[in-house]
C-alpha cells in the first residue's frame, strides 16, 4: 500500500509541474511569444562545467549539440544540460524541471503529456522532433539505470 501511495504521490508531483507548464503556456496564444519564453527558460539554466561537455554527454539524434548529466544523490536524479543552440536548451530546460528531483522509477514511469498539450512537438522541426526524442530516450535510460542499480 506505501509503494502505490508513492507512486501516486511522486507521480502527482510530476503531473503538477506538467499542468503547472501547460497553464504558464495556454496565456500565450502567439507561437513567436512561446518560442521566447522557452527561449526565456533556456537562458535561465544554470552552465554545465565544461568538464562535462565530452563525447559521452553529447546527445545522439539532435541536430545541434546538446549535453545532458545525471547525477544519483539521495534517491532522485537530477539532471543538467547545455546546448549550443537557444530552443534546444529551453526544451530541455523543460524536461529537466518536470523531470529532475524526481525518483528514478518515477521518471521511467513518467507520461509527459504536457509536450502534446503545449503543441510543441507540433512546431518542431522534424529534425527538431527527433532530438526531443532522443533528450527523453537518454533522461529515461539514464533514471532506468539509476532504478535498477539502486533496488
């Protein structure tokens, strides 16, 4: 029963954070004013140490360079990441505060609806698309990794 109250729990947390996102961007009607605000939220990340920008970091399937750590501490992961290119770092931007802080199974189990309900995935690029792809198949593999070294 404590598992499942967990679960729903975290899970909740994650959903706010998502509807929390999907109301800031439903006052925004124009698509220029939420490519600035993600813009916005891109600028607002803090700079990953350039000891962290290796090869092992760089995101496979994203057309500019993006790099993404995990780090495992106190049962959640947290995430940080940088990109060369402005959009990209404000949509990983977003990833990582539905995202970091949160339990490794929780991110794995994770519906992140709030990317289909901003419209996002819609004004992508197809080249974009597919990095947003790849910037969700790295955060889950990295929490997989995390959940199953920790059981």
């Amino acid at each position: 029963m404590t598992d499942l109250y967990t679960l729903f729990y975290k899970m909740t947390e994650i959903n706010q954070i998502q509807d929390e996102i999907i109301e800031e961007f439903s006052g925004m009607d124009d698509w220029m004013d939420r490519y600035a605000y993600i813009i916005d939220l891109g600028n607002g990340l803090d700079a990953l140490d350039e000891s962290l920008k290796t090869p092992d970091n760089l995101i496979d399937g994203c057309q500019s360079r993006l790099w993404l750590d995990a780090q495992y501490h106190d049962g959640v992961v947290t995430y940080r990441a940088d990109s060369d290119a402005i959009i990209v770092k404000g949509i990983v931007a977003l990833l990582i505060r539905v995202l970091s802080g949160q339990k490794p199974q929780d991110i794995v189990d994770a519906d992140l609806y709030f990317i289909d309900r901003i419209g996002l995935r819609d004004h992508l690029s197809p080249t974009r698309s597919n990095g947003l792809l790849s910037m969700l198949k790295n955060m889950k593999a990295y929490a997989m990794a995390y959940s199953m070294h920790n059981e």
